[in-house]
C-alpha cells in the first residue's frame, strides 16, 4: 500500500491522439501512455535488526493511458497491463476510498450518473493480482473512448471494493480473463472468453490481427507507445526476431499458452573488452509490463553476482556491490535463441543510501522461471502477437527518429524466426554456467542437461525478502490456472516488502 497511497506525479501529459487509421498499407491504433512515478514516496524506517538506518526512496512507476466513460463522461487513468486480460475501473462507493487511501487521483466511475451504463447482470467480476491488490465488482457496457477512438460496447468491470487506487486495462491474452480462467469463472460455473481490448479492436475492424507492438521507450523519458495491428520499424535497431510462447499449462488442459512466457535461452555480460557467457540453460520467462522490476532464478542471480563480485548482504536482502562509475558500459545480454537484447548494468542498479549499490535483479527461488518487467522491457521493442502465439523481439532504439509504421495483416512484417526458434523450453532445469551465447547465430539446441535437478538448486537459493513476493506473483498464476480458484495476472507497483530500497541508479 505503501506505493499505491504516495503522491504519483503525472510526468507529462498525452499529446498525440489515439487515431484508427487507414493507410494504403493497412490499419492501426496508436495509444501513447504516459508513465506515472511516484518518485519521492514512502517513509521508511529502519530495520528492527537496527542494523543500519537505510532510508531510500521507492521509485517505482507504471504506465498509464486516459480513458473517458459514460455520459456525461468521466476521465479515469487506467494502467496499461499485458499480465492481466481485463479492463476495469475503480466505482464510487467502494469502502477503501476515502479513510484507507485517496482514490481521486486517478478517478472513480460513478456509474449512477451515467445515463448509459448497462450492467451486465449476469457477470460478477473478482481479480486479485500479483501485488497483492484486488477488485470486485460487476461487468458493464458504457460510453467509452480513448482520446478519439470509440470503445463503447468493450465489456469492463466496475469495481465496488478494491484496495488499488486505480483501475487496469488488461491486454493479454483472452485465455486469462476473469470470466476464464479466474474466480468468476468458477462463481458462475461456466467458462467463457469474451471480446476484450485486443480482440475488440479486431473484430471492429479498426485492426486487421491481434497484434501489438510495445515500445516503453528511454527511462528518462516520460512516454511511450503501443501500436495495435502495426510495427514502427523506426523504434528498434538491428533484426527483428521471433519466438513462439511457451505453454507452461499444458498438463493443466490450455491448449494454448494463457500468458507471454517465452524461453530465455542464455544471459550473459557484456563490457568494452570482455564477453562472459554465465548460463545457457534455458528457462521461462515472462514479459511482464505491469511489473516494474525484473526477476531471475536465483542460481542466474549468484553467477551474475559472482561477475560482478557483488557480494549478498542478509541486512539489504540483496547483491551489494560497488556502484559502477558513470561511463560504465557494462549490459546484461539475454539470449532468446540465437540472438540477444542488451540491457544496461545501470537498468539493474539501485542506489543505497549508504552508497554502495545493491542489485535489482530478484533473485527467486524454486523452478527456475523469470519475470522479465520494465527494467528490461524497456531495452527492447516488443511485437505481441496474440493470433499466432508468438513474440518478436529487437533492440529498442530511442530517439526522435520518423516514424515507419506498418500494419500486420497476418505475420509481422520485417521479423524473421530466431535461429533457435524451435530450441523451447519444455522442463524445469538447474541453472548451470557454461556455454556461449556470443557466437553469432547460435543454432544448439541447447547445452545443459533438463534430466535432474540437482541439489545446488536448495543449495544455492537465497533469502531475498522480495522472494517471498515473487513467489505469491506465480503462486498466484498457478492456482489461477489450476483450480480457476483466483484471477490470474501480474501486475504493477510490485510491492517490496522489504524496507531497504532502493533509487534506480542512472549511470
Ligand atoms: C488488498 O487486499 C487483499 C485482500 O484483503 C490483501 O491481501 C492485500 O494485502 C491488500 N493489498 C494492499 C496493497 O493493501
Ligand atoms: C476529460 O479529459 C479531456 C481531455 O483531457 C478534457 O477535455 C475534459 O475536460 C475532461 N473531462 C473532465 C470531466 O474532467
Ligand atoms: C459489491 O458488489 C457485490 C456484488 O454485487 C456485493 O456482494 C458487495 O456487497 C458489494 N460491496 C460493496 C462494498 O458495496
Ligand atoms: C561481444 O559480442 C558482440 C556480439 O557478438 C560482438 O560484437 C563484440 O565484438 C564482442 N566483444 C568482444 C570484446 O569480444
Ligand atoms: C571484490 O570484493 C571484495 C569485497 O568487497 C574486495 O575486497 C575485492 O577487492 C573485490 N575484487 C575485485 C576484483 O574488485
Ligand atoms: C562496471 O561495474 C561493475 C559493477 O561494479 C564492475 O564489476 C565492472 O568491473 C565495471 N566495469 C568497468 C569497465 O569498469
Ligand atoms: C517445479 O516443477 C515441478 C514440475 O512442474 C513441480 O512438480 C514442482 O512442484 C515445482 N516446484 C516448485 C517449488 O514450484
Ligand atoms: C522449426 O521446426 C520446423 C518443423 O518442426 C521447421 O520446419 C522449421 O524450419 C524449424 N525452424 C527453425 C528456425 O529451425
Ligand atoms: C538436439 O540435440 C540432440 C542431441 O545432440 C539431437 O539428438 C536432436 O536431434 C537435436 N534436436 C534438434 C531439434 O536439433
Ligand atoms: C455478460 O452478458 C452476457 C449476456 O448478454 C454475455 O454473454 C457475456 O459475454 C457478458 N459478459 C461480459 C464480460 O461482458
């Protein structure tokens, strides 16, 4: 709760206009979203150990996009989430609002006076997400548009009873609705998918395929995109490559994949003079832009931390190492097949208050999966495509170059399979170090053994206090999937429960 009541700052205000457009090569819709920071929040008091008196500020934030409902209509700030499915928006009336936490900032839906609303009797709606937060309430229809484009008929939830301060708009796959695969589903004894964002842009002709494109551009900038139906060829560097999602669920009965697992072939570090493989052994990994950090297994973390000889410190709950000078080009390369992304160290380091740096890759423990989130996110320009299960992947490229969109019609258009587009994970493995992600176009099907699991994978499990929190996250996609007992999906503001962190460090 702590970053949901601090004061967000609206960076900057949108000033493009969302446009269905047609071009003489296709349609597309462009949502610019603005990101909300809260940069100087929380209080925090020291540690019981009293070990240290560590008082950091959290600098967490989230992507958001406008949304205006109803008649006369209302504006409410919604966060834009590819880990959930759903859109809802907070209701008047909801008994947190008000003695527990300011619920203004970023509107309430007071569907009383809306001479539109129609409720849709027969559909409750309950989510809980990953950091912790939750909402209930019912499905409805509205008056309903982003800047000039006509949502009005897209089913949204309004929520009576949440402990978030704002509502969320899900875009993920419609396998992870509510009314699927969540609580609802199982309340109503039966299972459906309806139409949501995606799929209703689709089938109202304003896109040609369930695709997007997401760019959440430079950290020090304010805004980025998405681009529904399209590709902006001027917002990434070098190939654009694709990967099939991964269907962790199959033994539960899904068919196909419900959310946007990929396979993380390898990781490596990458600096002006050296290249260092650290694993390849592959491992799950979701993109996540509703979360704000980024989660590795924890035997991936010490082979980092062991680079970097940062060293782990019980009072931080983290990897502390020396902060790395400004002109520090060190990156994490991660390798998704035979081609990488790179991110920058500085993407990773958060600042102490004591001065020493302590590093925001979550180690995890159990299986071996990740959550890749905006920290990594960010250095990569991403193409969701939800009709064929598939991914495609480039360095980010930032800058105030011309756009060159072009729309998806059924595949999307520059990107060609990644060499290893077929080496998928498939079983939990230990994370070993050893191979090579730098030799070019590496076509292996992968190195490491996916027989046993040895005991280095106890051995080496840390006790990060964010692990706990990172664990509940797929605990809570698990039981979604598995007993439809919860609604699935991760979201942002990921709260750390630990008191100690942390400013992300800008080199
Ligand atoms: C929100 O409510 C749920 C359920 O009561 C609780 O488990 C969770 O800790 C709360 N989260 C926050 C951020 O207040
Ligand atoms: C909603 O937002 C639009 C666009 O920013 C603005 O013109 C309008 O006045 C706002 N309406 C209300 C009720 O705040
Ligand atoms: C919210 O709506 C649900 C379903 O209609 C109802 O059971 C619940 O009591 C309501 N909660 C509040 C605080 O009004
Ligand atoms: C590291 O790998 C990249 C990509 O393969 C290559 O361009 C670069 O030259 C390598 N650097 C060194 C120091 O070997
Ligand atoms: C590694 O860290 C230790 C303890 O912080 C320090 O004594 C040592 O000099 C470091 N080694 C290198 C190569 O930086
Ligand atoms: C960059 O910083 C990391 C972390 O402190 C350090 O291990 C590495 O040696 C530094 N690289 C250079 C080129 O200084
Ligand atoms: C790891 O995965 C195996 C196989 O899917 C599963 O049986 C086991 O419960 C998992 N362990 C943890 C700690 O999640
Ligand atoms: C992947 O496998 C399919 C058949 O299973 C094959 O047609 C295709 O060429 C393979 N793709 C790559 C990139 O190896
Ligand atoms: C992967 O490697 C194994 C053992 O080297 C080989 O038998 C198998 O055919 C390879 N599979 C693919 C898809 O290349
Ligand atoms: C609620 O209404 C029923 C009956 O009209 C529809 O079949 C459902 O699709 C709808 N549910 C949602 C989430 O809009």
């Amino acid at each position: 709760m702590k970053v949901l009541l601090a004061a967000a700052v609206s960076l900057t205000v949108l000033s493009s206009l969302a446009v269905g457009r047609v071009l003489p090569e296709g349609k597309y819709v462009k949502m610019p979203f603005v990101k909300k920071g809260n940069s100087e929040s929380s209080v925090l008091s020291k540690r019981s150990s009293g070990h240290e008196n560590f008082v950091l500020a959290n600098e967490q934030s989230f992507y958001s996009v406008e949304l205006a409902i109803g008649t006369p209509s209302q504006n409410l700030t919604v966060l834009l989430d590819t880990g959930s499915a759903d859109l809802w928006v907070p209701g008047k009336g909801n008994p947190y609002c008000g003695s527990v936490m300011d619920c203004d900032q970023y509107g309430v839906f007071d569907k009383s006076k809306s001479s539109t609303f129609k409720a849709n009797k027969s559909s409750p709606f309950y989510a809980a997400y990953g950091d912790g937060t939750f909402a209930e309430g019912a499905f409805g229809q509205d008056k309903l548009k982003y800047n000039n484009l006509d949502l009005s008929g897209l089913p949204f939830a309004v929520a009576n009873e949440s402990n978030s301060t704002f509502g969320v708009l899900g875009i993920g796959l419609s396998t992870l609705e509510v009314t699927y695969s969540g609580k609802v589903a199982v309340m109503d004894k039966r299972s459906y998918e309806y139409d949501n964002f995606p799929l209703f842009l689709k089938h109202s002709g304003a896109i040609d395929a369930t695709a997007y494109s997401l760019f959440l551009n430079d950290e020090s900038q304010a805004s980025g995109s998405i681009l529904f139906g399209a590709v902006d060829h001027s917002k990434y560097e070098g190939q654009l490559y694709t990967i099939p999602l991964v269907n962790m669920y199959k033994s539960q009965g899904y068919q196909h994949p419900v959310a946007f697992d990929v396979t993380l072939q390898g990781l490596g570090l990458q600096t002006d003079k050296r290249n260092t493989t650290l694993t390849t052994t592959k491992f799950p990994a979701l993109l996540d832009s509703g979360t704000t950090l980024t989660y590795l297994p924890s035997q991936a973390v010490a082979l980092l931390a062991k680079s970097l000889n940062a060293s782990y410190s019980k009072t931080l709950g983290y990897y502390e190492y020396t902060c790395p000078s400004s002109d520090n080009k060190t990156s994490i390369a991660f390798d998704f097949g035979g081609f990488r992304i790179n991110a920058p160290l500085s993407d990773f380091t958060m600042q102490t208050s004591v001065g020493t740096c302590a590093l925001a890759l979550i180690p995890q423990a159990g299986n071996a999966t990740a959550i890749l989130g905006d920290s990594f996110l960010r250095n990569a320009y991403v193409v969701y495509d939800l009709d064929n299960y598939e991914i495609s992947l480039a360095q980010a490229k930032y800058g105030k170059a011309k756009e060159n969109i072009e729309a998806i019609k059924s595949t999307v258009p520059g990107a060609t399979r990644a060499p290893s587009y077929n080496n998928t994970w498939s079983t939990y493995a230990s994370v070993t170090s050893g191979g090579n992600i730098f030799t070019s176009m590496r076509i292996s099907n992968g190195t490491t053994s996916t027989s046993t699991r040895s005991s280095r994978t106890r051995k080496t499990s840390t006790t990060s206090s964010a692990k706990s929190t990172h664990k509940s996250k797929r605990a809570l996609q698990m039981a979604a999937v598995n007993s439809a007992a919860i609604s699935s999906s991760t979201l942002g503001l990921l709260l750390l429960p630990s008191l100690v962190i942390l400013t992300i460090f800008f080199s």
